[in-house]
C-alpha cells in the first residue's frame, strides 16, 4: 500500500439514498495550493470557487463534470486542509446525490483524474499513520459502525474518544518507568543501593499486574457486544421451543404445530436484550429418530449447545419428568444453562424436578407468562453485564496481547526476588518483552502485517 498515493472511494453504504459522499485524500505537496488533491478537485468539479483556492473548514456549491466538461451531478464539495481532516492529510468530500449509479460516475471521474480506488480501511490507516488516533481508537470506528445495540455503540464510542487507549498507555507508562528504574540498579554495587528499591520496584510490578488483569476482566463483556451472545433452545419434541422462540422475539418466525420433530434444522435470529446483542437458536427436538434429516437436526442441535453462551433447556410440565430430560441436562453445563418448566398452567400431579444444580423457571408461553421472567433470567445468565454503565472493553486482538503481555510480567515478578545482576537483567528483558506485547495494542510498535491484518477488515471508504 503506497501512502503516498491520492486515494478515492465512496464513503457511504450501497443503495439509495438523499444524499452519497465520495471521498478523496492525499498527502499535500510542498505547495499548499497546488496539491494533487486539489489539482484533481479543480478538474471534476465546477463552483464558484475553485477547490484549490477555498479555505478549509469551507463548502463550495456547484456541479461535477466529466472531463469534456458534462455535468454529472448538482453538488457540494466540503475542504479539509492537512492536518484538520479525519486522515490528517488534505481531503476533498463531494456530496452528490445518494443514487449508486450517479455515485460511481463521480468515483470514476476522481479515478480518472489521478487518483486510486482506496483499499479497505485505508482512510482510517491514513489517520492512524498520520497521529489522528491510535489503533485501539482505529479499532473503535469499525465497531461503532457494526454496533448491533445502543449499549455496542456506546462502549465503541467511548473507546474512539480514548478511554481503554489511556488505561493501555497508564499501564505502558509504568512498565517503562519500573523498568528504567530496574537496569539503573545494574550501575550500582549491591551494598549501595537502599534496601526499599526492590521492594518499591515489588510493589509497583504487582499494581500494573494488577491493571493488566483488570483490563483482561472486561473481555467477556467486549465478546458480548461485538459478537452478541449465542442462546441455544433445546428439549424433547413439543416442549415449547418453537413457541419460546417467536415469544422472545414477538413474532412468528418458527412454525408451530402439535407434530413432533416439526423443526428439522437450526433457525436463528437476533435480538437485543438491555443493550446485549443475542443470537437466538431453536433447534430440532431431542429424541431416538428414524428420520436421517431429523437425525442430523439433532447432531446440529446438540453442536450449537456446546458452543452457547445459554442453553435453554424446556420441559414439558404437563407430563411427568422423562429420565430422557434429565439424561440430556446431565451433559449440559449448569453455569450456562436454564431449565425452562413450560405448560405449568397444565401441570401433570406427579411432576417433579428434582435437578437443583439447575437454575429454572415456570412459564405457560401460550399466554405469553414468564416471558418477562426469562428474559431477566438471560440478562442474569450474561453476569449482570445489562446493569452496569456501558464503558470502553478489549477485542479479542487486545486479549490475545494481554494474555502473552500477563506470562512476561508473572515471569517477571519471579525473577525479580533475586537481586544479582544475571536476575535483573532477566527481569529485564520479561518487562521490554511485555512493552512489545503492549506497543502492539495501541501501535506504539507495530509491522505492516499487523496493521493489514487490522485495516483489511474495514469497509471501503472508512
């Protein structure tokens, strides 16, 4: 990727709509006014003001031209002058109409006027090569575009504005200055030094261990909301599934009928639950079938159970509790999985749920009772994530880095109560292998493969 280059591309999603950006930027050259960028604004759109000679912060009114000098759209061009622009560089945003045919006329005439069809993620690249934002800032724009839920949206927003980069950078800080402080012990003979330096150094490595740890406990929630939580309904046949499924998401996406087996394969559906994405799935009941396409429904069901973040499991309380029920929840994870009592307005005299370890709740979903109360059990499920302040969390890129970062610092802590110079200088190089582990989450050190692997995941024109 040459980033040098002027790149373009539509910076709006497909389709129609009243209004479409196309986005054009560049490094600016020597001279201000005479950049490529503005070279190639001056030849594809008509104002009454060049673009080269607008001030930036600025908008001219007027049209977009094809190269004899044939209108293409009525539009309005918006000026940004390096470095006040989302790339930091100079850039040019033609707003046209939001028709995707009249859209790609105008990218093909920026394109034929010199500049390249900018590659995914490349604008964001630019701004974070060019100091506009860090990685995890970067990371944040992706995930406030895919944000599922108001809660998604809120956390990437506050990660955008800097909050996890200031944890990240607090904890790199210390390490730095604990480790700055260890190799200046190298210059010293043993008697010299005061018996609280390597205590002090002690205690402030278990603190930024401690942060570190703190910021690996908000993985789980960040894998909520950027993935959303996979709920996996199950039981035998006719236990309700179907019908739980569309009372969760009000409206009848399963059908439902008094014949056993009707669902035959996986369906799924999303939902948010306060402000936590979920990822529904009814599944094929559970039972000995002849049928090998319900057969294989329940190899999938069984499957999908073992990957959920909750597995529902429903019973019919109308008939006496099946030694098949409790055979299938005693492979079920307890922590993960709630027994659903369903036709309890038919209860059978001799039911009886015996299984305690279990977490359960009667419902009679027909009239809809204790829909409520499930979904306040699911929130509950999720570690009561739905009631705490939404806030910045770390990816799972960010986790994978903090885990190696945790094994250089528990390493670190351990050679640290030695005190010859072979042990500290191994304690050492466990600190600088961790600040390389860190460097890597908001870019302080980076290689072009781990920026590729990050942008490539973009939409084009972000």
């Amino acid at each position: 990727m040459n980033t040098t280059d002027i790149i373009a591309a539509i910076a709006t999603p497909p389709g129609e709509g009243g209004v479409g950006i196309v986005r054009i930027s560049g490094s600016p050259s020597t001279s201000l006014r005479t950049g490529d960028v503005w070279k190639i604004a001056d030849q594809i759109f008509q104002g009454s003001e060049r673009p080269s000679l607008a001030k930036g912060g600025t908008f001219l009114h007027g049209r977009v031209v094809d190269a004899k000098g044939s209108q293409i759209d009525d539009a309005l061009c918006l000026i940004f002058r390096a470095p006040h622009s989302y790339t930091g560089e100079d850039t040019v945003e033609i707003q046209g109409h939001g028709g995707a045919v009249v859209l790609k006329k105008i990218l093909r005439r920026a394109l034929e006027a010199g500049a390249r069809m900018a590659e995914p993620g490349e604008f964001t690249k630019r701004a974070f090569l060019n100091g506009k934002m860090d990685l995890v800032q970067a990371e944040a724009v992706a995930d406030l575009i895919h944000a599922r839920s108001d809660r998604a949206a809120q956390a990437a927003f506050e990660q955008l504005e800097g909050s996890l980069s200031g944890q990240f950078n607090t904890l790199t800080d210390g390490l730095i200055d604990i480790a700055a402080d260890l190799e200046t012990t190298l210059d010293f003979v043993e008697d010299e030094l005061p018996d609280e330096v390597f205590p002090t150094l002690g205690k402030k490595l278990g603190e930024s261990f401690q942060t570190l740890e703190n910021l690996l406990g908000t993985w789980d929630e960040g894998r909520l909301l950027r993935e959303g939580a996979r709920v996996v309904i199950m039981g035998r046949p006719n236990a309700g599934k179907s019908t739980l499924f569309n009372a969760l998401l009000g409206s009848d996406r399963a059908i439902v009928t008094n014949i056993a087996g009707t669902t035959r394969d996986i369906i799924e559906e999303g939902l948010v639950l306060d402000g936590i994405p979920l990822r529904i799935l009814d599944t094929a009941g559970l039972r000995e079938a002849e049928c090998e396409i319900e057969r294989e429904g329940i190899r999938r069901a069984r499957e999908h159970s073992a990957a959920a973040d909750i597995a529902i499991y429903l019973i019919d309380s109308s008939q006496p509790v099946s030694d098949e029920d409790e055979e299938h929840l005693q492979k079920l994870d307890s922590s993960r999985t709630l027994v659903v009592l369903n036709k309890n307005d038919l209860k059978h005299e001799t039911f009886d749920f015996r299984l305690s370890t279990f977490d359960s709740l009667e419902t009679s979903l027909l009239s809809e009772g204790g829909v409520s109360e499930l979904r306040s059990a699911i929130s509950e499920k999720l570690g009561g994530v739905s009631n705490t302040p939404a806030h910045a969390v770390i990816s799972e890129r960010h986790r994978d880095l903090l885990v190696a970062a945790r094994g250089e610092l528990s390493a670190a802590c351990e050679k640290l109560s030695g005190k010859e110079d072979e042990t500290i200088a191994l304690t050492a190089e466990h600190l600088r292998s961790a600040l390389e582990q860190l460097g890597q989450v908001t870019g302080r050190t980076y290689h072009d493969e781990l920026l590729d692997n990050i942008f490539s995941r973009f939409c084009i024109g972000k």
